[in-house]
C-alpha cells in the first residue's frame, strides 16, 4: 500500500416514491462526508477534546464515485436479508464488488440506520446499506443522522473496524488505543463521560463507531486507522481495493 488508498464508489438506489429517489446532489454530498471523515478534513476534527488529541487519526483512504445504478421497485421496504443485493430478489447485484465500494441506499425496516459485510464474506453481497433518509447531507437526509455519518460507520465496519464497546459490557473492540466502554452511547453525551469499567475511562463517545448522533461523532483513532489498513496489505482481505 503506497500513498492515499483510492476507492470507486458504485452508489446503487432503489426507490419506489420519487423522494426515496435521492438526488445526484444527495449522493454527491455523501462522497464529500466520506473524504472528509476519511481525511481528518471534517470541521468538526478540531471539537476532538484534549484527551484524544494524540489518539486522533487521518486515516487517509479516498472515496471517487464510479456510478449511479437506480431500479425503481414496488417494495415499500427491505430488511438486513441482503435482498436489495439481488436482481432475482428485486434489487441490484453488486458492481465488480472486488475492486468497487457498493453502496445500496433504500428504505429499512425496524428503524435501521444500515448495515455492512465485514471483511470476507461472499463477494456477491459484499459492501454496504444504508438507509434513504441517512444518507449524505442534503436533500432527504433527515436530523440527527443528516451529516453522512451512517455511511462513515458502516464504511469503518466494512473495513473490520469492531463496535466501539465490543457489542458487550465493558466489551473490546479489539483497538488499544480506544478506551472501554459500557455499552452503546445515543444522542449527544456531556463531554467527559465516564465509564464505569476497568480504570473508569473518559469514553470516546465522539468516535464514528459508537452510536452517537452524526453531530456529535467526529473522530477515528489511530489503532482503528491500523486496523482498516490492514484489510489493505498483501493477502489481506480488501487487497483487491490496493491494487
Ligand atoms: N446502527 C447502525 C449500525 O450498527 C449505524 C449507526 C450509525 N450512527 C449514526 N449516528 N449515523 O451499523
Ligand atoms: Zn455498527
Ligand atoms: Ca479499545
């Protein structure tokens, strides 16, 4: 891996109203959030408390959208069966998902926010969902999940990246550089926030990988940079993306 890795983005949107037939513009404004949340360039980087600021990273990864695939349905919702994956099944099938980030933006069931394919699973499901009304930062994208952050999340899972409290009390997330946390985080925690684990830590509540509103998740840290670009190296999973 030299340099800033570069990721062709196929955005594949399924719709059966014209509002869930998100604009070229909406789509866009998600590309944009990726490079800046991937870059360290979000305006919010500089609200990363003092606490973290050695920790913070800029992961360097760039996100070029490739193309647009819409198909419009007749289905009001999917569900995390993988379906919208799926010609036979009413969806698209992914494109060239080796070497391509597929995205697939449509409407949830069960208030889901999204959901991605960790590092390798099949090929032909490969990439990641995301809710209509979460996705970028304009047009339908609705409060609090309007600054792209969902797509940012599911993205740092793609790329092996664990839950911030390891789906567990006080669980791991396999990343030294991010401290224990008790569980999940919603909303817009008051800074300082302490977790009664091990040592008590200040939680990283502001990282991308908590459940934190997207205004107030701001930061990846530097193990969590180590562990997406592992995915990158020589017989590592996502190697096909390094080429
Ligand atoms: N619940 C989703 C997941 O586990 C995504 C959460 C995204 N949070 C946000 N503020 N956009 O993958
Ligand atoms: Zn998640
Ligand atoms: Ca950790």
């Amino acid at each position: 891996v030299n340099g800033v890795i570069e990721i062709p983005v196929v955005v594949n949107v399924l719709y059966r109203t014209a509002s869930e037939n998100i604009s070229d513009a909406q789509i866009q404004s998600q590309i944009d959030a990726l490079n800046e949340d991937y870059n360290a360039t979000n305006a919010d980087f500089t609200l990363v408390p003092a606490t973290f600021s050695g920790v913070k990273a800029n992961v360097g990864i760039r996100f070029v959208l490739d193309q647009t695939v819409r198909k419009s349905t007749n289905k009001r919702s999917w569900n995390t069966n993988d379906y919208m994956k799926i010609s036979s099944r009413g969806g698209i099938d992914p494109t060239s998902p080796a070497t391509k980030l597929n995205l697939w933006v449509c409407t949830l069931s069960n208030d889901i926010l999204g959901y991605a394919q960790f590092p390798g699973g099949a090929s032909a499901t490969d990439g990641v969902v995301i809710l209509n009304t979460a996705f970028g930062r304009t047009g339908t994208a609705a409060a609090p999940f309007n600054k792209g952050r969902t797509a940012t999340h599911e993205v740092g899972h793609w790329l092996n990246l664990r839950h911030i409290w390891g789906d567990a009390t006080c669980g791991t997330d396999y990343v030294n550089d991010t401290p224990l946390h008790n569980t999940a985080n919603y909303g817009c925690p008051a800074a300082g926030h302490k977790s009664t684990c091990t040592g008590t830590p200040v939680e990283m509540t502001m990282n991308y990988m908590d459940y934190t509103d997207d205004a107030c998740m701001y930061m990846f840290s530097n193990g969590q940079k180590s562990r997406m670009l592992a995915t990158f190296v020589s017989g590592g999973p996502r190697y096909s993306f390094a080429q």
